[in-house]
C-alpha cells in the first residue's frame, strides 16, 4: 500500500513539474506530455526506480479505456461538427500517421546501424 502511495506520489509530482514548465512556456506543450518526459528522463537516469512506480502504471495501462471515456463523449457531442469536417480529419490523420511512420522508421534504421 504504501509503495503505491509512493508511486502515485512520483507520477503526480511529475505532472505537477510538467504542467509548471507547461504554463511557464505558454502551454506551448501540454503539461503531461512535458511530465511525462521528465518521468522517462528520471527513469533512464536512474533517478526514479523503475519498481517505485511499476505497479501503478500497470494499473493505469490495464484501465486506459476509462482514460478515453471522456473524449468519447465528447466526441459524441460534436457529432455535427465531426461529420462536417470528415474529409479534413480523415486526411489529417492518414498523412500525420504516415509522417511518424517515416520519422521512426529512418530513426531506429539510423540508430540500429549504430549498433
């Protein structure tokens, strides 16, 4: 109990520090991305042990659909607003999809070389 009281502790403090850095530029990057680069940072680096904060992202990676339950809704309010711009989501996300398909394949073919 107590382990994951520490490790929900870890990861809220480091939300916290992302969401601080995020408002500090503006929201320029939103705050949980910001923290949770910081977590992996601190991980790598051996800062934060990987066991102080594995059981509680493994049960919030086995319950992330509840994570998803509110842009569901809200996409279920915008019915209207989504079907009027179909076409434009639609070929946002192919061609966004097909960029990060390129980008990490020429990065892991360039770091796999390297190793």
């Amino acid at each position: 109990m107590a382990q994951s009281l520490k490790g929900i502790l870890i990861i809220l403090a480091f939300l916290a520090g992302g969401e601080l850095i995020s408002w500090t530029i503006n929201h320029f990057v939103p705050g949980n991305v910001i923290g949770m680069v910081l977590l992996f940072v601190a991980l790598q680096t051996g800062i934060v042990k990987g066991n102080s904060v594995g059981k509680v992202a493994d049960l919030l990676t086995s319950n992330m659909a509840i994570m998803f339950l509110p842009a569901g809704v809200g996409l279920m309010v915008a019915y209207k607003i989504v079907t009027a711009n179909l076409v434009a989501i639609v070929f946002g996300s192919v061609i966004s999809t097909l960029l990060v398909l390129a980008f990490v394949g020429k990065m892991q073919d360039r770091w796999g070389k390297k190793q």
